[in-house]
C-alpha cells in the first residue's frame, strides 16, 4: 500500500482528439455573383465536392509538454490549432480539450483595426477572459514587454505586422495559460524580440504550460518543442520525438526536390 502511495502522479490529458476530421464543401463550378449562387442553390443547382482539410486525426497531450505541428502549406496545421480552440468543430470524431488556452493562431485576431493599441489592450484581455481590473493591473507590463510605449495611442491599423505580433504575444502571455498556441506569428517579429519570446514560452513551459507550436524553422522547433506531428494533406504521417520526426520530413523534402530538379532537367 506505501508503495502504491508513493508512485509518481500521471500527467494529465489536457488536450484528446480521437479520430477527428474537418471537412469543407468546395463549389464545384465557377459562379460569377452572389445573385447567380443564391439561385442556383434554391434551384439545386450547385455541386459541390468534398475536401477534408483534416482525416481521422488521433493525438493526446499531456500538461506541460511541448508539441511542434510541421508539413508543407496547406497540410492541416492552422487547422488542427483551429480544432483544438473551438473554432472549428470536427465533421467526425471528438475533441476534449482542459484549461484556458491563450491562442497566437491569426497575426491581429481579436484586434479592432480603428481603435488605439491601448484600447486594443483592454479589448483583446477580455476576449481571453480578463476583466478591465485585471487589465489595468497588467497594462505596463503588456506594454513593457511589447516595447511599444511611443505607439499606444496609435490605432492598430498604422501597426506593422511585426508590432501587432508583439501586442498579441504580450497579451496572450501576460499569465500563465494552461495552453499556449503559436502559429507562426512570431516568423515577422525582430531576430532580438523572437528571442525574447522564445524565452518567455521557455518560462512558461517550466511553470506548465503545455505548447502547441507550428513554424516553418527548424531552430524554434528545436529549440522549444520535445515532441512532433507530422501532417500531410490532412492526416498524421509521422508522430514522436520531434529530432526524429523533423529528420523524416526533411529527408522527404529533400527528396521530392532531387525529383522535381530531375524531371524539370529531362
């Protein structure tokens, strides 16, 4: 019995995703307006095909791991991220996710393009679920981090893409979020602030924050996750050690470019 008492606590599922896919309806013939749409649609007219961004996904994470999502473009990443947050819901199959989830999926998401970064600030926290006391609370060290103070009464639409990432990855990590999801946005930012940022998930990562990350370079991936998935064309090629999953990929895409190269040659 002490020795049953003393056994290591399990980690706990906070993300579970069983046989999960997304499935979109693509027009099938080219319609000129909105009118034209309308019509044929009542009329049953238009055809669709089917086109499954994702199939038959099964991944569980457990608290406080790191996961690196890689594959070519349009190979389901920025998909899956969506599942997991609630912005799409699965055709098929389940999604279980547990705890807050601070989401860095769409570069500006959330923001109001006509108002000023500092009311920005206010709008984005309570979207996270913070409220206004908690905000003023946490402004200096948003801005801080952000390194934004000569810009805040600006509105964000005069922000370059790299500002409004700062903004956002200030805001999204101004607490601990259970979960944490980068998805590229940190790719437009300067080599000194993406350092910066490396080392906050870093922090993040050691309190338990569990991290879901997709960047198309190698070194962040590396650096940050323990653990991969690879996707292509909507489902799961490889999973595992993330040195051993990126090897494949890379080993893949070098040899599709041997290929393409060969054929353009001949």
């Amino acid at each position: 019995m002490e020795q049953t008492a003393n056994r290591p606590k399990r980690a706990e599922t906070v993300i579970r995703i069983r046989n999960a896919s997304v499935r979109f309806n693509i027009a099938g013939e080219k319609v000129d307006n909105l009118k034209e749409y309308f019509v044929k649609l009542v009329k049953r007219e238009l055809r669709f095909k089917e086109f499954y961004a994702l199939r038959d996904v099964n991944l569980t994470i457990k608290k406080g791991e790191s996961w690196a999502l890689i594959g070519s473009n349009g190979a389901g990443k920025s998909t899956l991220l969506k599942l997991i947050c609630g912005i799409l819901t699965p055709y098929k199959g389940s999604v279980q996710v547990t705890g807050s989830i601070a989401p860095l999926i769409e570069l500006g998401a959330g923001f109001d393009p006509n108002l000023t970064a500092k009311e920005n600030i206010f709008i984005n926290g309570a979207v996270l679920g913070h409220n206004r006391k908690f905000m003023r609370e946490q402004y200096e060290k948003i801005v801080d981090f952000a390194e934004l103070w000569d810009f805040m009464d600006l509105p964000i639409k005069n922000y370059s893409s790299g500002m409004r990432a700062r903004l956002g990855f200030a805001i999204a990590t101004v607490v601990d979020p259970d979960i944490l999801i980068v998805d590229e946005v940190l790719a437009v930012g300067d080599a000194a602030f993406q350092k910066k940022c490396r080392a906050r998930i870093r922090e993040l990562l050691d309190h338990g924050t569990t991290l879901l990350f997709v960047s198309h370079s190698k070194a962040p991936v590396m650096e940050l996750c323990e653990h991969a998935v690879w996707l292509d064309h909507g489902e799961i090629k490889k999973i595992g050690a993330t040195k051993h999953v990126y090897w494949a990929y890379e080993h893949e895409q070098e040899e599709s470019a041997v290929s393409i190269g060969a054929r353009q040659r001949s």
